[in-house]
C-alpha cells in the first residue's frame, strides 16, 4: 500500500470515529434536555405516601430561586433549579407568598406551590 491509500484509510476512521462522537453527544444530550423537560411538568414527590411534615418560612423579598434553595435544604425537593423552572411554568408564577408552611416530602412541588400561593382567605 502507497502513502496516499493509508492516509485515506486513517482519514475515513477518523471521519467516522468524530461521527460517531457527534451523534453519541446529541443522543445524550438529548436525554438530559427530555429528562429535563419532563420532571418540569411530572415531578414526583421526594418521598411515596404521606413523608414527614416540615415547617418552612419564607420571608418577604424572596426570589423563586431562593425559595427553591430552602425547600431543597429542608429535604422537600430534590433540585432547587429545577423548582425555578417549575414555577416559571406553572399557574403559581408569581404567586408565592411570605408565610411559614408545613410541607411534606410526599408533596409533589406543584402541591406546595399551590400551598405557598393561597391567599390569607382560602387558608381559612
């Protein structure tokens, strides 16, 4: 074999082998996008059934982001980025109120947005 048909040789392998790379990137990367996407609309609750009740007060003043981060610190949820995401999308945007909640972990983070967006009359 010449030098010409070898580099050719080692030039389709390559082409293939970054390919190949390519679609395995976009395949997973897609996954992640799904994955995602999916849990923004169907997140399950942390724990089956009832869990544990845990108190949580959220003051005055703070963000979507910030009340995710205490939720997921008291256990309630398993990502606070993504809980921004789930409130940006709900029927719960903008709603959250300052007050102290008793949540569960059995609670699905549409269920304690709900929670945390009643007003002083529906609590009643």
């Amino acid at each position: 074999m010449d030098k010409k048909m070898i580099w050719g040789v080692v030039k389709g392998i390559f082409k293939i082998a970054v390919t190949l790379a390519i679609v395995i990137l976009i395949y997973n990367l897609g996954l992640k996008a799904y994955d995602f996407g999916y849990r923004i609309f169907a997140e399950e609750s942390v724990e089956l059934g009832t869990g544990r009740t845990v108190s949580v007060s959220i003051v005055e003043g703070k963000s979507v982001s910030e009340i995710g981060d205490i939720l997921e610190e008291k256990g309630l949820i398993r990502d606070a980025k993504l809980f921004y995401f789930q409130e940006m999308f709900s029927e719960y945007k903008g709603e959250l109120k300052p007050g102290v909640y008793e949540l569960s972990t059995g609670m699905t983070p549409y269920e304690m947005m709900e929670i945390m967006s009643a007003s002083d009359e529906e609590e009643e």
